[in-house]
C-alpha cells in the first residue's frame, strides 16, 4: 500500500517540475532566434569565398533574416493574440526548423538568402510569443525573474553563436551553423507542444478581423526603413533618401488606415499611456547605444590597443558573457524591489558606462574598456528586465503578444539605427575609414562616439522617470489628502 504523505510529495516534485519544463520550452526558442542571428555573421567570409561573392553580396544573408523579424515582428504577436498563441508559436518553431534545413541544403547564394528571410519569419514568431506566453504562465510577483531568465537566455544565443559557429564551419563546413538548428528546433516543437497550455480559450463574442492592410502598411514601411539604414556602404545617398521617403508615407499611411479600421492591428490609443510610450523609446534608444558597443570595441581593441583577433574575440565576449550571468540576479532584483526603480536603476548603469568609455584615456589599458563594458552591459540586463516586466503587466492579456512584438521592434529599430547613425558618428570622428585610421584616431572616434551615445540614454532615463512619476502622481495625490 503507498503511503499518502510520500505521494503527496511525489505530486509537489511534480507540479514544481512542470514550470521549469514549461520555462525551458520558452528559453530554447529565444536561444534559437539569438543564435541564428550571431552564428551567420561569422560565416560571412566563407560563404564570400564559396560562392565568389562580395561582402555587400553575402551580407544580405544576415540582413534578409534581420529584414523579415523587424518588420512581421508586429505583425504575428497579433496574430497570436487573435487565433492562438500555443498554435502559432508551434507553426513558427516548425517553420523555423524546415527554413534551417533549406538553409543547409541551399546550392546558390539567392536561394540561401530567400531561406534565410523564411527563418527570420518564425524567429519574428518565436520572439513575440514567448514573451507573450510568460503572463499566462508566471505569478505576477515571479514575473521579472522570469524575464532576466528569458535575457539570460538571449544573451547567451549571441555570446556562443560566433565560437560555436567557427568550432563548426572549422570542423564540418558553412552548412552545419543551419543543421545545428533544425533537431534543436525540433525539440522546442515538442517542448511547446507537451508543456504549455492546450489551446487558447476563446471569447465567446466573435473573433476580431485580422488588420491585413495595416500589417502590410506597417512592414513595408519597416523594411524601407531598414534598408535605408543599412544600404550604401555607410553614404547616405539618393537611394537611401528615397527608402526612407517610402518609410515615412507607409507610416502616415498606417496611422491613417489605424483610425479607421474596426479591428486595428495597432490601436494608437495604447500610445496614450506614459508607462508605454517610454518603456518602447528607452528601449529603442538603449538598444542603438548597446549595437555601437560591438561596432566600436572591436576597431578600438584591434587598432588602438593592439590585441590579436583571438584577444579581440575574448574582450568582446564579456559584453554577452556579463549580460548572460546578470539576467535571472537582475529579474529578481526586479521582483523584489519593483520594475519602475529598477528600470531607473539600469539605465544609469548604462549612463554611467557610456560617461566612463568617453573619458577614460586608452593608456589604461583593456581595463578602461573590460570595466565600463562590464558595468554598462549589466545595467542593460536590468533595464530590459524590468522594462519588459513593466510593459507586459501594463497591457491587457489579449493584446500581450502585441505589446511583446512591439517590444521587440522597438529593439530592432534601435539596433538598426545605432548601426547606422552612431556607426557614421565614429566614422567620422575616426578620420574616415576606420580601418586605415591610426591608433589615436580610434581612440578619438570611440570617445566621441560614447560622448554622443551618453545624451540618448540620458533622455531614456529622463522618460522613464517623468513615466513613472506620471503613473504615480494619483497615488501621490490621494495619499495627501487626509
């Protein structure tokens, strides 16, 4: 005969077991989507080799997968709040595996980059609905430990994607960085399947339309804007102009379908709220001061303090390597002590990086750089912790899988214009062409670029701080009232 009380606690083990499980399910994905970015970058070299190709050629196989996730990233967390996360997320996942496995087998350049532009389509899935997912499964006060764990998760997809994806281009050739994806999409599939809720519950009102014109407005104007911030060897010209033109009237154009249509796919009213409007701006500017980081700190390592590639490759790495280890201590520093401080708190962290990178002179040493880097990364895991927490318990749960797209967009924008506009800033403050530039050049680009980059993550803490004192002013007023 079985004893009750050990069966009562086999049950405990169990039911503590399932959400670590249901966790993972939501870590691998993110993982996946994180890697597929970084392992590509560093296969750009071979693939220019194979196929006889340019750098401007072979580098539209990162750009197409870019290009797809930021402007459908919005488009399916919609989608996934109308007809069902569950089964969306399992359509992506499995999208995400066969695009791979096209990628692998793909035997002209063209057809690689059009794999690659299919695979960003179920990233684009993959991102907004786990973080979608994390409200309907966490306790609101674990939300934020959840988050940094998701971060951690990112961040580690991008810290190995580069040393993983040499160890296998080394070892069993270009193809293997895309096979590597498909078994470990394949078990996410089975993971999501087995271990998040069954399908969603739906309203008993009829279900919302689909806003197919806005969607298509908004990524077209997404994707001009892209290409206008990346096309052009770093010259702004007629052509980038021009996309850029189309960017601006797609979005009016949007607005305009927006304000009219019954169900749209993004309801303008949602930009009324303080919390909201701020937590996408400071997300936004952070993510372009964080992209400069790795466009910069290479040049600056390599030219001005003379490091070899594999040193170069090393001192990079602690920017992933600190914001992996900083994710799950920051998202429980934000349960604990609340996502508004803790918003406040990274993104001077991430300020006072940003002062120490434009002021510390490079006689210093790779410590001037390794300590304002450790100290900048790490406040960036804290922001987006508490960031991310802040807007998903702002937003209805109906609408979570957009709010996690926009989230997500407003990232990729900020990565996409930090490339572009502080890329051109140290560009220039470097004397030109940074490859040629002498040591002292670097050093001054770098120094002017972090001069320049300090201002943005000032006015992302100045709206984080008016947002939340704005949120709180009723709270304030009654309190006073006797």
């Amino acid at each position: 005969m079985s004893n009750p009380v050990s069966g009562r606690a086999a049950a405990n083990v169990a039911a503590a077991a399932l959400p670590r499980l249901a966790l993972l399910s939501l870590s691998l994905p993110l993982l996946l989507s994180s890697l597929a970015t970084s392992s590509a970058n560093i296969a750009l070299p071979t693939l220019a080799q194979v196929w006889q190709a340019s750098f401007q050629q072979v580098q539209w196989v990162v750009l197409g997968y870019l290009l797809a996730v930021t402007s459908l990233i919005v488009g399916v967390g919609r989608l996934g709040d109308l007809f069902g996360k569950r089964r969306l997320l399992l359509g992506g996942l499995a999208l995400f595996s066969l695009a791979s496995l096209l990628c692998a087998l793909a035997p002209s350049l063209p057809l690689l980059i059009a794999a690659r532009a299919l695979q960003g389509l179920g990233a684009a899935v993959m991102m907004a609905l786990t973080l979608a997912f994390v409200g309907e499964l966490v306790p609101a006060d674990k939300t934020g430990s959840v988050m940094g764990l998701l971060g951690t998760t990112s961040a580690l997809g991008t810290a190995l994607g580069p040393s993983l994806g040499g160890l296998l281009i080394a070892a069993l050739g270009w193809r293997a960085i895309f096979l590597l994806n498909v078994p470990l999409g394949l078990l996410a599939l089975w993971l999501v399947w087995r271990q998040l809720p069954g399908p969603d519950r739906q309203p008993a009102a009829p279900r919302p339309s689909f806003d197919v014109a806005g969607t298509l407005l908004l990524a077209g104007s997404l994707a001009a804007y892209a290409l206008a911030m990346t096309l052009g060897r770093g010259q702004f010209g007629v052509r980038n102009l021009a996309l850029l033109a189309a960017a601006l009237l797609g979005a009016g154009l949007f607005v305009l379908v927006e304000a009219r249509v019954a169900s749209p796919l993004l309801q303008l009213r949602l930009f009324r709220q303080p919390l909201l409007r701020a937590s996408l701006a400071s997300s936004l500017l952070v993510a372009a001061v964080v992209m400069v980081t790795l466009l910069v700190g290479p040049f600056y390592l390599a030219h001005t303090l003379g490091l070899g590639s594999g040193a170069v490759g090393l001192v990079v790495a602690v920017g992933p390597l600190v914001a992996a280890l900083s994710g799950v201590p920051a998202g429980r520093l934000v349960d604990r002590l609340g996502a508004q401080r803790m918003q406040l708190a990274g993104l001077a962290g991430v300020a006072l990086g940003c002062g120490l990178l434009a002021l510390l002179p490079s006689r210093f040493g790779v410590a001037a750089y390794v300590a304002p880097m450790t100290l900048l990364t790490a406040g960036y895991a804290l922001f987006q912790a508490a960031n991310t927490t802040q807007s998903m318990a702002a937003i209805d749960t109906a609408q979570r899988g957009l709010m996690a797209g926009m989230l997500n967009l407003a990232r990729n924008l900020g990565l996409i214009s930090g490339s572009a506009l502080l890329g051109a800033v140290f560009a220039a403050a470097a004397g030109g062409a940074a490859a040629a530039a002498s040591p002292a050049q670097v050093a001054h680009g770098m120094h002017v670029t972090f001069a320049v980059a300090l201002p943005l993550v000032v006015l992302a803490l100045l709206l984080s701080a008016s947002a939340g004192y704005r949120a709180l002013r009723p709270t304030l007023a009654s309190s006073r009232q006797p």
